[in-house]
C-alpha cells in the first residue's frame, strides 16, 4: 500500500522557493570565496624575482 503525497500548488511553490533559495546562498559563497582567493593572489611574490628590502 503506497500513499499519496500530493503537495498541492502551496507546497510545491514552498518546494520550488526552497531550492531557489539555496541556488542563491551557494553562489553567493562561491563568489565571496573566489573573490578571497583572487585578493590573496595579489600579494604573493612572483617566483622568479626577489623580494626588494631595504
């Protein structure tokens, strides 16, 4: 014996912006962590040159 588990129109929109939500929160993280990872790239010291110090 199976039963029915229609969701109806309001459960399936509740369904629908769930996942949309979670779509928008992980590209959110993925741009904030690539925008890190970029800004980290611009203080690292080429590996063929030397540093200049005083």
């Amino acid at each position: 014996m199976t039963k029915n588990k229609d969701l109806g129109a309001g459960g399936k929109a509740a369904l629908a912006g769930a996942i949309g939500s979670a779509a928008v929160a992980a590209a959110l993280l993925y741009v904030k962590r690539r925008k890190q990872r970029d800004d980290r790239k611009l203080f690292i010291t080429p590996s063929g040159e030397l540093p200049e110090t005083d």
